[in-house]
C-alpha cells in the first residue's frame, strides 16, 4: 500500500462544499465501473489512462481520488503527488462515500 494522504468521506464532503470549483473528485476505476456508479460531477480518468491524461489537469486545483475501495485510488494519488499534484485519497473509495451517488448516464 502506498503511504499517501488520505481524507475520510466525512472530511472530503466538507472539503468539497467549503472550496468548490478549487477542489476536483478523480474517479479512477474502470469506465464500466464508472458507468454504473460515481459521486456526481466527478472527473472520469482510468487508472490505465492517468499516466498519460495527468498533464491535462490543472495543477493549481486539490484532488480527491477515488475507486471501489481506495487501493487503486492510493496508487493514483501517490503518482499524482510524485507529478507535483495536490492529490488526496479517499479513504474507503466508492463503497464508504454514504453521500449522493448517481448511476447510468446521469
């Protein structure tokens, strides 16, 4: 497991509300998964693709990162980080957040 910041659903939550349009939800996992559920106004990346798409992210925002259960989403924030990206987990990944999910094409 890699040793990365993380925040809890909890404290994403607040982050999210309090900060707004500076703060960005990164969902990682595969776009099947995504398809089927994801936390509203997430930014879509697989984790496949990141390596190369990462350039396309502004570096002057905070990322949350997340997947099912916040193992691939640990080892996207640690890359993220490694990039110079203000890049935070999401302890639990999808299956934790107890807020909004939204699910099909939205």
């Amino acid at each position: 497991m890699f040793n990365v910041p993380e925040v809890t659903p909890e404290e994403a939550k607040k982050i999210l509300e309090e900060e707004g349009d500076k703060v960005v939800l990164l969902d990682v996992r595969t776009p099947p998964e995504h398809f089927q559920l994801r936390i509203p106004n997430s930014m879509f990346i697989p984790l496949d693709d990141l390596r190369y798409k990462h350039s396309e992210l502004p570096k002057d925002k905070k990322y949350i990162v997340y997947c099912r259960s916040g193992e691939r989403s640990a080892f996207a924030t640690y890359f993220l980080r490694h990039m110079g990206y203000d890049a935070y987990n999401l302890a639990g990944g999808i299956i934790s957040w107890p807020y909004e999910k939204e699910s099909g094409q939205g």
